[in-house]
C-alpha cells in the first residue's frame, strides 16, 4: 500500500468536493480549483474525510494512488488557505517596482524586465528586494516563481541574483591569487 495514497486528506470547514469520473472539483474560501486524475483511481468521501482507492497492485495503479491523492490534498489546501513562495533580490542596484499588476525587474540588464502576473496569482513587491508570489494552485504558483528566478538566476561566484527564501548558495572560490613573484 502506498504510504502517501492511503493518507485520508481531512476536509476542512467550508470546503465542498464533488467528484466525477476522473475529475474531482474543490470549492472553497479562496476559489475553486478542479482535479483531473486517472479514471482508474476511485476517490470517495467517508467521515468528512477524502480517501482515494486503487483497484489493483499493478506498477501503475501503485503510482497513481500516490499522484492522485497528493493532487486532491493540494487542491483542498490551495482553495482553503493558499500558496505562497518568497523570492529574494541579492545585488548592488537590483530592485523591484509594482506597476498597476505587474513588476518591473531592474536586474544587471540595459533595460528592465515587466512581468506580468497570469490568471489566477497575485504578485507583491512588499520591499524593493521581495517579491510574493501566491495564489491557490500550487503548480502555478511554483511554475511563475521558477520563471521569475530564470530572469537572473543566482551568479555561482559573487551570489547576485534572484534566488528562493531561505535558499542556501554554495559560493565559488573564485580565482587564486600569485603568491610570490
């Protein structure tokens, strides 16, 4: 049995689901978000809980149980409380500014970068150097964060760049000096 597909996902007050064939649609405070899934996958709904059933052992079954619940728990989460990543902007005279809904990046290029935020994330510039990328589909909020850090991905020598909160660089040496002559 899969450790992650046997997990009954609890439904939280104020979140409805109704599930179709290989379609699971998830109502809640933020929004809706709608689930497709494998037809083979049986998803039902006991004690207020979500539990996803597999119909055989099969190599593929056993993965999809998995995928399948994992996709359900993040749309119950997204529609009730959200997603949200942090990125950081490292580096002398790099900056962000809000325009209306987009952001305009002055990263070490000779013109800035305008992004704008697609259908369904909200993008803040809280400081010059943090930007905040949330919305309730998980997938898409990581997909904009990752093409924001693409821009100006982090330099591996001096660290400037665009990089994840909290995430940990390992810097470069750099080139050794001649010692004695």
């Amino acid at each position: 049995m899969s450790r992650i597909g046997k997990l009954p996902i609890p439904i939280p007050s104020g979140v409805t689901i109704e599930i179709k064939p290989g379609q699971a649609i998830v109502k809640g405070p933020k929004g809706q978000l709608v689930v497709d899934f494998d037809p083979d996958m049986e998803i039902v709904i006991e004690d207020g809980q979500v539990v996803v059933k597999r119909p055989t052992d099969s190599r593929r079954h056993r993965a999809l149980h998995g995928l399948t619940r994992s996709l359900v728990a993040n749309a119950v989460i997204g529609v009730s409380e959200g997603y949200v990543k942090e990125l950081e902007i490292k580096g002398i005279g790099y900056r962000a500014k809000m325009h209306g809904d987009k952001i305009e990046l002055s990263v070490g290029f000779s013109h800035p970068v305008i992004i704008e935020a697609p259908e369904g994330i909200t993008l803040e510039v809280p400081e010059p150097t943090k930007i905040r990328v949330s919305g309730i589909d998980k997938q898409k909020v990581g997909q904009v964060a990752a093409n924001i850090r693409a821009i100006r991905p982090p330099d591996a020598y001096h660290g400037k760049g665009i990089r994840y909160a909290g995430e940990v660089l390992r810097l470069k040496p750099g080139k050794a000096g001649v010692t004695g002559g």
